[in-house]
C-alpha cells in the first residue's frame, strides 16, 4: 500500500509525539494535528491495516518497523528542506510550511542533491 500525503503526516507526527511522550494515543494526535477524533481514527485504520502501526489494548499507538522507517524518512526530509529553506534566506514561519509540502512530492534524487548540499 503506498501512502499519501496524509498517511505520511500521521506517521511524521506519530514519530514527533513519541519522541516527547512514552505513550501516543489518537486524541494526542487528533490535539496535535488540530484533526477531528474521526478523521484521526480513519487515518490510524488505514495505518493499520498497511502495517505501519500497531494500536494496543489501552489505545497506545506504536510504529511498526516499516511504520518507523518510513517515519524518519519523511522527518529526515522535513528537517533537511527547512534548514535548506531558512539557509536560502526564507523566513522560518514560511520555510516549514513549505517544507512540509515539499517533503511529500520531492523525487529520492533531487532530496538526495540537496541533501548533499545542506544536511547536516
């Protein structure tokens, strides 16, 4: 199953939450995202079922390990098009917007450019 746009940023933000919370449950994520709790639980059943996440008994969201890499995939391009975006004399307001958009539709080799040029 491949993801979309949306699938991407609930597991991006899934990643950002756990890395501040032990535990991640949907209306953690539902608050995050400014989403209703309905669209939440759509978007964790479409996780779910791809393998990304698990969800346990007490609600607990866990990555899977394909759930988790593809996390850091999308959050390693984030943090790389904004520090690129900010270094090219963007504002930082503007840059992470953009860079969240970006990070959705950018090809692995043009990433992988500037990556090259402004990682870290």
């Amino acid at each position: 199953m491949a993801l979309h746009e949306s699938g991407e940023m609930y597991l991006e933000n899934i990643l950002i939450l756990k890395d501040k919370n032990e535990t991640v449950r949907a209306i953690d994520l539902a608050n995050f995202m400014n989403f209703s709790k309905p669209s939440v639980s759509r978007g964790l059943s479409l996780l779910k079922s791809g393998g990304y996440i698990t969800v346990m008994e007490d609600g607990g969201i866990n990555l899977t390990k394909k759930g988790k890499e593809k996390a850091e995939k999308i959050y390693e391009k984030h943090k790389i098009l904004l520090s690129a975006l900010v270094s090219l004399g963007v504002d930082e307001e503007t840059a992470r917007a953009d860079a969240c958009k970006i990070e959705h539709v950018i090809s692995d080799t043009s990433f992988e450019k500037i990556k090259d040029r402004y990682g870290k």
